[in-house]
C-alpha cells in the first residue's frame, strides 16, 4: 500500500525570522490523485514593486534542512508512486486527507487522513476534527485514490464551512479545497475519475497563494508552555482560545509538582488565588439527586482515573469534558499515560498538557516485543488499575475513563448516585455511564436499567473489585484478551451494571479496535446527555428483588405482540401500554439467530445479548410505552407466554438469508464506481435507514 507522504519544506521559526516585519506570502500546491497526492509549501516576500502580483524571491525552503530534497529554487512537487493496477483494494492511507497549516508562519501542524471511502464512522471522525480546528487556521482537504463515497454525514458541516462543490461530488471525484477556519474559500476544485479506480491516472492539481496573517501577541496570563503547545499543534479547540479563555472550577491545591491539580481563575492558568476556595469546594461534595432526600455521597470517596496515549487533540477536548464536569475535584483525578512502542517514552506533548493544567499524571512504560497491540494494551490497562487502586488507597470506588471518551456535566453525579446499589446488591458490580447501544430506545435521562453486559466507557466500580482484578490480572504479554471482556468475564462472572438509558459517556474516537459499521450505529449516532439536572430513581430500585418485581409485574400487564419484527409497522402505538415480543433465545449467555435478527430489525444491539437482564431487555417507547424482548426458554419470565402465543423461531436457513439481507439493504457495502454527478448528488443524500442502491 502507498503512503501519502507530506513534504515539510522548513522549520516553523525559520520562515518568520528570515523575513523578519516584510510582507510574507504563503504559496502552497495540493494534488489529489487516484494514485496518491501531495501537498507543498513555501514561503516568500511580497514584491514591492507596485502592479507585480507574484512574489519577489521564493525561499523555497527558507534555508531548508538537508532531507528537505530542495534543489537551488523553485517548487519540488512529489506525488506518491503509482499503485499496480491490480491492486484495487482502498486502505488505510486513502480517502480524505487534511492538512492543517499555521496561518502566520505556515508550518504544517496536522495531516490526517480520513477512509471516507467507506461510508461508516469515518465521516464523523472528520466532521469532530474539522469543527475543533482554532479560527484562522489553514486548512487543506484533498482527495487521495477515492474519499468522496462515504461524506455524506460531514457533508452538511463541510458546507456550513463554506465549500461551494463537496455536495456535487461523484463517489471517485478528486476535489481539492483550501480555506481559512472561519474566514474565506483559497480555493476549490473539484474533477470526476472517468476511469475505474484500478486503472486510472486522473489527478488534480492545484494552487494557491495567500498572504501570512500578522503574527498577534497572546493575552497576558497564557503560560508559555500553553502558548507552545498552540503554535505547535492544531484541533486543540478552546483550550487555545485567546477570545473566551476556559474557566474551571478553583479547588484546593494538595499535591507536589508533579502531582497537583488545576485551578483557574478567568483568564489565567496557574495556582493564584487558590486557597481562598477551600470552604466552597467543602460545600461542593454534596449530591442532591434523589427523590429520597440528599445523598450523603462525597466526591472525594471516588477516585478518577484517565488512560491516555499519544492522542492530543481527544486527550485536551476529553479532559476539558471531564474538568468542567459536576462533582469532578481535580486533585482526584489520576492521568495514566503510555509510552509509544517505537520511542518507548511519553508524548512529550501529551506530558506538556498535564503539566499545563497541574494534573496527577504518571507515565508507565509498557516492555516492548509484545505479539500485537492489544498485547500490549491489555498489560497497560492492568498497570492502569495498579496505579489506580494505588494512588486512591482510601477511597470507596473507582471509576475509570478513556482518552477519547467524552462526558456529559452529570456524569461522576451519575455514578456516585447509584454507587451505593453495588455496596447493597451482591448481584451488581458495575455502574456504567453508557447505555446499551439500542438504536430504537427513547432517550430519557430519568431512565436507568441493569442487564448483564461489559462495562462500556466512563464506569465505575467497588475499590475492592479493583483490587481483586488486579490480583487476577495477568502479568504476562502473551494474553490478548480485551481489558473489557477480561473485565467481564473476572468481575462481572454472571452479574450485572447498570446503566442510564440516555448515556453520560461516548465513545467519540477512532482507535485500533474501532469497528467503522458498529461505532458508526451504536455509539457515534447515539445521543449524549446535556448534563442538565434531572431526578434519578434511588438506587434502592434496583437491587436485584426490587428491579425484578418490577419486571414481573410490567411483563404481566404487557400485550403480546405476533406479527414479524421485521416488517414496517411491528411495533404500535398503544397508549402507554407495554408490548412484549417472544423470540426463541435457548442461552442467557450464547447468542441465537433469532436475537441477531430481531435486534438488526428493533435497533437492539445485535452482536451478542450483552445488556439484556435474564433474557430480557426493554426498549422504551416514545409514545409512553415499552417493547420488551423476553427469550423462551432461557429467560425465567418465559412463563408469561401465553399458551395460544406463538414463540418466534426461524429455520436457519432462512434465517441467515433474511439477516444477509436486511444488512445489505439497509448497512450496504462500500462498492465503488463511475457515477454521474446528479446521480452521485442523490446517491449521498439518500436516507441511511432506507437503504442506499448498489454502486
């Protein structure tokens, strides 16, 4: 597979010191080709001879290192070698590519290329990295091989930014378009590939030039380690805003230099004017969520702990999310960083931000040689619960969260609140701020339930459970269990979390196990809670004999349902009433055939019977009511069946071809081909649920 290749012609300060207070030009070519592409940077002085519109002297590398590959002048252009024409196959390294370039000196600060070919997730990932770009930025999207397919959901924000022909885009179009956040259209460009993508030698070459935007002095109180960070780096969003600076709360300092917190007043980083905040922080640890009465619940019985790696820009937006969440104390969160394989150190970026915001961080080197990644992920993930349960000796619960997991406002009130049903309920042994993934769910935030399922993202367990999986823990990079599942199988051993049907944690990132259909349906498109104040139930209703009388009693009163879930129309409006549907499921821990297509049809997850309690799960309906799935025989709740009721069951034959396909019409393959552009235009536009036509 070809890489794209960037060819970054100079340092970042050599530019603006050669040309000192002169007006400077940024002259930048962008190619997107079917087999590769590049983007080329230089920069000049403006002539000042009056009516020339060119520039006077191009330094093409302002005196340019030596891999720099410039010769005495002018532009070097590189384009990726060609690709065999039997290699059709699109990777990795193909699809939308950006480019983002600092918009005083012209230094590149990012590129990272998006699969857009494929039409699931990676548009999202596109459009959160896009909509978090600072204002005044250069950016460049250019197509590489094919990238087009598969925009639809980032077409409309790429549109709202300001691109006059991305929503005219045929699937193996190159288009090329440079802009300034914020401000103005550079330029765009946009040509169809008249041959099939194997054998094609279309290319679009383009180019623009723009004067450097004046260099701006940064507001009094931006630590210089900050102001870095900001001149070095891209989609760090307000963390680098000079016009609204971030706010978070002032709380007591306790801690050395390198274990602190943060605390700010607008406008500045720093610890001034922290001890004065003691007595409000002491009022702050008190959670009044309850219809109960208020729940004696102190923040600083959880300790938080964060994994993080190598990804800045998820890593500042995630730790921003969680900062300003409610109930959060600083000095209480615990930043785990993991060294990269190849250098064996931390992101000494990464480690700048902690130091900038006065986090407890600790950095732990995972050996390398191990198999795969998740080898080596999964001995990170039992040093993170070392460090865990060692840096929170005396608390009560842990709760642990991802670096490109975000969180709503309630998110650790969330947790603390039902925390106490763990303590009570032997059956339970985690809380977890993610709901089950269910498409078709209403998404109420009063709502919370339990099932039997892997932790999810953004939970929280007993400490001692915490220190009983790290006992159990292999200490050996031969195992490649997913920390989750290991999770699941040791803690969880038939028990069950629970969880809020309207999540306060999403799993918004792109790693190494990201699956683009599942995280496209299951977690991108699912909502997350704004965070305001809402009444939980008391953690008292969901101790095992409670919830499940409950359940008895609601599956009673429920009308059956008898018709094919997969048909329009299955489930009706009923006034409130509950409808309960019966399909035959002979496990509460094996999956059927059955449960796999009934949930495809319903919006249920259908990868496995993970969040289902007993064998039953509800799906909350808008219109008050409830669809409840209930498994015959393995779900004790069977004996509601009516006799005269039939269970459904398919021959598995047929079975397998209804799955096959209703996934083909309605999640079809990424199939690429020559298209008009009207036939392109409604091909994006056409509904996912509905069904797109083979390409």
């Amino acid at each position: 597979m070809v890489s794209w290749r960037l060819l970054f012609l100079w340092p970042v300060w050599k530019c603006a010191a050669s040309f000192g207070d002169q007006d400077r030009v940024l002259s930048l070519v962008a190619s997107g080709a079917a087999l590769g592409g590049a983007v080329n940077v230089t920069c000049g002085v403006m002539a000042s001879s009056p009516g020339r519109v060119w520039v006077e002297e191009m330094k093409t590398s302002c005196e340019a290192t030596e891999n720099a590959g410039s010769p005495e002048g002018g532009w070097i252009h590189y384009l990726s070698p060609g690709i065999p024409e039997t290699q059709a196959e699109l990777g990795h390294e193909d699809g939308i590519v950006m480019t983002i370039l600092h918009q005083v000196t012209g230094s590149v600060l990012l590129t990272k290329t998006f699969n857009t070919w494929h039409p699931y997730t990676h548009a999202h990932d596109l459009k959160w990295w896009v909509g978090k770009v600072e204002a005044g930025r250069v950016i460049v999207l250019s197509v590489r091989r094919a990238g087009t397919y598969g925009l639809g959901p980032a077409i409309h924000t790429i549109t709202h930014l300001g691109s006059l022909l991305v929503q005219y885009a045929p699937p193996l179009s190159l288009w090329v378009w440079v802009f300034v956040v914020g401000g103005k259209t550079l330029l765009e460009s946009l040509a169809p590939n008249p041959r099939p993508l194997h054998s094609s030698l279309a290319a679009l070459h383009t180019h623009s030039l723009t004067p450097a935007a004046p260099a701006l002095p940064w507001p009094p109180g931006f630590p210089p380690m900050l102001v870095q960070l900001c001149n070095s780096h891209a989609v760090l969003g307000s963390l680098c805003d000079t016009v609204e600076l971030l706010v978070f709360p002032s709380v007591a300092f306790t801690g050395n230099v390198r274990k602190g917190m943060m605390g700010m007043k607008k406008g500045m980083f720093g610890m001034e004017g922290v001890e004065s905040t003691r007595e409000s922080v002491a009022s702050n640890r008190k959670i009044v969520l309850s219809q109960e009465g208020v729940v004696q619940v102190k923040s600083d019985t959880v300790g938080v702990v964060l994994s993080a790696g190598g990804r800045l820009q998820y890593l500042a937006h995630t730790l921003r999310q969680l900062l300003q969440a409610s109930h959060v104390l600083p000095h209480r969160v615990l930043v785990v960083v993991g060294t990269t394989p190849d250098s064996g150190d931390a992101d000494p970026d990464v480690v700048a931000l902690l130091q900038v915001l006065r986090l407890n961080y600790r950095v732990v080197d995972v050996p390398s040689g191990s198999p795969s990644m998740n080898h080596r992920l999964f001995q990170y993930y039992r040093r993170v619960w070392e460090l865990g349960v060692e840096t929170f000796p005396h608390a009560s619960y842990l709760a642990f969260l991802d670096e490109d997991v975000e969180v709503s406002r309630d998110w650790l009130a969330l947790l603390l609140h039902l925390a106490p049903a763990l303590e009570k309920d032997p059956s339970l042994w985690c809380v977890s701020g993610t709901s089950a993934a269910h498409i078709a769910i209403r998404s109420d935030p009063s709502l919370v339930t339990r099932g039997s399922r892997q932790p999810g993202w953004g939970f929280l367990v007993l400490a001692k459970d915490a220190r009983e999986a790290v006992a159990r823990w292999p200490r050996t990079s031969s195992v490649s269990v997913l920390y989750d599942t290991f999770l699941y199988t040791t803690l969880g051993h038939g028990r069950e979390c629970l969880f809020p049907v309207l999540s306060r944690a999403r799993h918004y990132g792109v790693g190494v196990n990201t699956l683009p259909e599942i995280h496209h349906f299951y977690f991108l498109e699912r909502p997350l809670h704004d965070g305001s104040f809402t009444v939980l139930p008391p953690p008292s209703d969901f101790t095992r004999d409670r919830f499940e009388a409950r359940v008895w009693s609601r599956l009673s009163a429920a009308v059956p349902l008898t018709t094919d879930p997969c048909a329009p129309g299955f489930i009706p409006i009923t006034s409130s009433h509950d409808v309960v549907f019966f399909f035959y499921l002979e496990s509460l821990t094996e999956s059927s055939l059955e449960w796999t297509l009934l949930a495809e049809c319903v919006g249920a997850w259908p990868y496995s019977t993970q969040g289902l309690h007993q064998g039953s799960v509800e799906l909350p309906q808008a219109w008050g009511g409830s669809l409840w799935l209930v498994g015959v025989p393995a779900s004790p709740y069977h004996i509601l069946k009516p006799p005269h009721i039939h269970m459904w069951r398919l021959a598995e034959e047929d079975g397998s071809k209804q799955q096959q396909f209703f996934v083909e019409t309605w999640r079809p393959r990424p199939i690429l081909s020559n298209r008009t552009i009207q036939t392109a235009a409604s091909h994006l536009f056409a509904p996912l649920h509905v069904g797109l036509q083979s390409l």
